[in-house]
C-alpha cells in the first residue's frame, strides 16, 4: 500500500510484539531437481503446511501458520491456493467486539483484519487476496482483491523458500555446507534467493535493498526416498536480536491439485478499496534491525 497503509501495518505488526561454502555439483545433487521435474504434469500437485514462530527476548512462539497447495503444469507451478491464520485475537489488541466492526478507524480495521485468516490464490502471474487485513478494505460487495505484486500480508510471515521451484531448489543444493542421507543443510543470502525465486519476489513484495539483501537464511531440507521435499526448515534474523523459522512439510506430491480464479464480479480493483484508493507494497517483516 502506499507509506499510509505501510506505517499502519508497521504500528500493527509492533502491537503484535514483532520488530521485524558451496558444494561441488554433482550428479547425485541433480536428482532432487530430476524428480522434482518429473512432477511436473497438468493437474497434479503438492500439499503444503507452514508453521510459523518468531524468537524473541519474550521467548519462542508460534505466530502463523499456513496450509494450501501448489498446482503444477508441464513447465512447473502453475497455480498457488494458500490459507494463513496469524495466532492473535481481537481480545489480544483490546478490541472489543464493538470495535471489530467499526467503520471508521482504519487502525481498528486494520487490527481486526490480523485476527481473520487470509486466502492467497495465484495463477501464473495473478494474485487474489480474500479476507485478513486486506479484507477490512474491500467493497461490501466484493470478497477478492486482485493485487499482483505481494503474496497478501501474510506471504512474509510464512515460508519464503519454495522447493517446489527448481531453481531455488537448485540454488539451495548449490549452497549445501552439509549432507547426509536424504537431508541437506546450508546458507544463502535474501539477495540471491531474490534473484533466482519469483516465489520470494511475491511473498516480500518489495524491492530488495543492498543491506536486506546481505540478510543471510540457514536452511535444512528433508527428502524422502523418492528424492522429493518432505520436509523444510528456514531461518533468519528479524531485528537486532530476534529470529523467524519457518517449518514446511510437503504431502501428496503427485495428487491431484485444482486451483481456480476467483468469479470475475467478486474481485475488486485497487482503486475500491476503502482506504483513498492509495495502494501499494510492502507487507513485509523483513529488517536487519
């Protein structure tokens, strides 16, 4: 959204207590991108759950947690349809049930929408947002917002790194500094997952700056037998002495997966919003403090 928007959900994410050597390639590490590759056929698909927990002085607790699917077609993703529900209630911020319905504060809507889940579609390049912070904001006749350029607010709350693309996969094999029996383990930095991942793109939703981009995520993923993720860990500093880990599993590769656009007349357009029509990114909790 624009700054106004920005310094809301700024103010909104502090209420939340949130501040915000490369291996040889070798044959053996081109199989996981071999199958991944080989799952890549229309209609089929992956499960996918994200938990999300934040480390801070005040401990370690769980904040988000997000399930959907990745729908591919015969060159990979084709499609997304994830769900994400931030652990906090309106009893949480001291709104009262009174005030989550209030038409007037844009900072109490702004909070109650932290409080709703928020459902994420994208299709190749389109993003439909429905519910969560976005939501509060939206024409009463309208349940969608198509808003391309970030993967809703809570796409940077949630798993960052996506597997299911070969080349962040590969990427990640590339930065492999451990190895053992169907498990990887490494570092890279927020600029090269940048760079290489529209899935990253989406989710921060913003530019990436020279200091953000110095940002480095320790990684370990999990595969299984058959050489597909079943499981990922990610890591990174937010502020100067907190941290986020983001826990995704990955079920039913190979399922079938259907993904599909939101009825045209239920999808609003920026410029409805409620909220000036000033709308722009980011919704991001990255910041090296």
């Amino acid at each position: 959204m624009k700054r106004h928007i920005a310094g809301l959900a700024c103010a909104a994410m502090t209420v939340l207590s949130v501040p915000a050597l490369a291996s040889t390639a070798t044959a053996q590490a081109s199989d996981p991108i071999s199958a991944l590759r080989s799952q890549f056929k229309t209609g089929l698909g992956v499960k996918t759950v994200d938990t999300t927990k934040m480390r801070s002085v005040a401990g370690n607790a769980v904040v988000a947690k997000r399930t959907g699917v990745f729908q591919f077609g015969t060159s990979g993703i084709r499609a997304s349809d994830h769900t994400a529900q931030l652990r906090i209630k309106a009893s949480d911020l001291g709104l009262s049930e009174a005030s989550t319905t209030s038409e007037d504060d844009q900072m109490t809507k702004l909070l109650a929408g932290l409080t709703k889940p928020e459902r994420v579609v994208r299709i190749k390049n389109a993003t439909y947002i429905s519910g969560g912070m976005l939501g509060e904001f939206l024409p009463a006749d309208k349940t969608w917002l198509r808003f391309d350029t970030v993967a809703g607010f809570t796409g940077s709350l949630s798993q960052l790194v996506n597997v299911a693309e070969p080349s962040t996969l590969k990427a990640l094999l590339a930065h492999t500094t451990v190895k053992r029996a169907g498990t990887y383990a490494g570092k890279i930095t927020f600029g090269e997952l940048y760079k290489i991942s529209p899935w990253f793109r989406v989710s921060v939703g913003e530019p990436m700056d020279r200091r953000t981009g110095k940002i480095s995520m320790s990684w370990k993923l999990y595969l299984g037998s058959d050489k597909l993720a079943k499981r990922l860990t990610t890591s990174y500093p937010a502020g100067s002495k907190d941290a986020v880990t983001v826990d995704t599993s990955y079920t039913g590769w190979g399922s079938k997966v259907t993904v599909t656009t939101p009825p045209a007349d239920q999808v609003a357009k920026q410029s409805e919003l409620e909220l000036n029509g000033k709308v722009e990114p980011p919704f991001t909790v990255l910041n090296p403090g």
